[in-house]
C-alpha cells in the first residue's frame, strides 16, 4: 500500500483541553478515508493540522511525503480543502468564483476560463454558471465550493463534514462529486457525522474520540469486529422483559430494547447461535414473539458499541 497521508501521534492542546491526543492514522493513495466521532473529538484538529492551518505540539504528520510542519509549501502545493463553511463569493456568479480561483492559480485568463467551463460541465452546474451564487441552493452552492479545492486538481484532498446541514438530495450530488474526483486519482480524507456517508464512501474508516483512533478498518470490517446481532419482535409490551432476559443469558451479550416497536437487538457473544435455536430458547421460557432475525450491525450500531465502551471505561477507571 502507498500511503499518501500519515499521523503519528499528533497532540495539539488549547489550554487545558487535548484536542488530538496521540492521533495515529494513514491513507492509502487513490483511496477515501472517512474520520467519524462525536462532537469534539478532534476531526477538525486533526484537518487543520494535516492542511498546515494549526502546528501539532507532538507528533508527526506528512502528505505525500512532505512533513507538515517542515514542508508545510509543500504540503500546501499538494492539497486542496473545503471547510464547514462555503468559500466561494456569493456575490460573483459561479464561472467568475472559479475563474478567479484559475488565474490565481497561474492557469492564465484564457486556461481558467476553460477550467471553469470544465468543471462547470462536468459537475452539472452549468446551467446556473453565470446567476450569482447567493442565488444558487445550499447544495448547488456546496458543490461549488468543493469543486473550487479543485480547480489546479490536487492529490490529496481534505474535506470537512462537506454534506453539514444539506438536504439528502444535495448529499447524495456530493457523494456523486467526491466519487469522481477519487475516480480521477485524488485522494481524500473527509471528516463526517453522518455514518451513512461513511459507509458509502469510504474505503477505510478511523473512529476518533477524545483525540485518539478507538478503531480502523474498512466499513465491513468495522461491522465484522462487533459480530453478529439478534434482532426479536414480540407480541406485547409485557412480553419484553422476560425476552430480553433470555436473550441476554442465551447470547451473552447487553439486550437494547426498543418499546415503541416492541424489538429487543443483542450483540452475539456465544457462538453458534442460530434463528431455530433462538425461537426454541424463547419457546422454552414463555416468550410469544412475531420475528426473530440474526443480522450483521449497521456502522451505528459499530460507532455506538466503539464510542460508548471506551466512555463506559473512562467512568470505571475514574
């Protein structure tokens, strides 16, 4: 594998607060890298550190070689990025944003304009290339921005939380944007909330929580590591307690009841549990249910087990 973004125990502090503590990861070149976790756990630090907008305290990083504290032109020169917020103009039409981003950028008056008509086209923003940006939707107007990181086509792009606050639409055009862009050989690492977003972009996966990698995998991966779960939905809501107490017993693992549908899931900790040997178990100790099914987790469920257990830790060793 060729790594084109590294991290070796990245620190960076604010006063008393850690936002990275000991962050490690890497990105295999030509690949997207998705970096779930929860409010505060350091996905925008860790961005910022890696596009050379913030200085780690400790640690290491590089892209493409290129240390990002030593080699931070370098780096620069490598990379494009798109923060949470748009940063395109809103008062120039979408052809002159990325005309202007061209000429910056040396590609000269007559290169940027075919640049822009490019990316224009091929992003299918066209149609709306010369109204101004303020006039554009909040997907259309995202779309720019990101496309505007772009417009000299970088090696290694960096996305942060790119599909905040759009409509499902909108986040279904990014994720179109962000496959072609890797399609053409850019690299990206995108930091997300949305575990669907994850899931369906991204080649590899590191959980973060409280500035540290809790997980690294692919998606499927990720799913496998927690195993399998029991899924039960019985007739009554007087019928859960004594189902999820079997269930508990049977697969060895914590039940999570749901009473508004009346489920009960469980991770499987015994093995050979089937859907037959599930229905008998419940038979045998009275429990009158509708559905029983053995599934594999959704990366929820992966980012919840992951997340939660480290915090359970944390209060125990506390």
């Amino acid at each position: 594998m060729t790594v084109a973004v590294v991290a070796e125990g990245l620190v960076r502090a604010y006063g008393p607060v850690r936002a990275l503590d000991g962050l490690d990861l890497e990105v295999a070149r030509g690949s997207v890298c998705a970096v779930l976790g929860p409010n505060g756990a350091g996905k925008t630090t860790a961005i910022r550190v890696l596009a050379t907008l913030t200085v780690p305290d400790a640690g290491r990083a590089a892209v493409l070689g290129h240390d990002v504290v030593r080699d931070a032109a370098a780096v620069r020169a490598s990379i494009g990025l798109a923060g949470q917020h748009a940063a395109v103009d809103d008062d120039l039409t979408g052809r002159e944003n990325l005309e202007i981003l061209g000429r910056m950028q040396h590609l000269g008056r007559r290169g940027a304009r075919k640049r822009a008509d490019e990316l224009l086209d091929r992003f299918d923003l066209a149609d709306a290339a010369d109204r101004l940006v303020k006039t554009w939707s909040g997907g259309m107007s995202r779309r720019l921005d990101l496309i505007a990181s772009v417009v000299v086509a970088p090696p290694v792009l960096f996305l942060d939380e790119p599909t905040t606050g759009l409509d499902p639409g909108s986040r279904t055009e990014i994720w179109t944007t962000v496959r072609e862009l890797v399609a053409a050989g850019t690299t990206v690492l995108l930091t997300t909330q949305y575990l669907e977003e994850a899931d369906r972009l991204a080649d590899d996966i590191v959980i973060v929580d409280g500035g540290r990698a809790v997980a690294t995998g692919s998606p499927d991966v990720l799913k496998d590591s927690i195993g399998v779960r029991v899924d039960v939905l019985v007739e009554a809501p007087a019928e859960l307690p004594a189902a999820a107490a079997a269930i508990a017993a049977y697969t060895r693992g914590e039940p999570e009841i749901d009473e508004a549908s009346l489920r009960i899931s469980a991770p499987v900790a015994a093995a050979a549990v089937t859907v037959p040997s599930v229905v008998r178990m419940l038979d045998a100790a009275g429990v009158a249910v509708l559905d029983v099914g053995i599934r594999r987790p959704t990366l929820d469920e992966v980012f919840l087990h992951l997340v939660g257990r480290r915090s359970r830790q944390e209060e125990a060793a506390a």
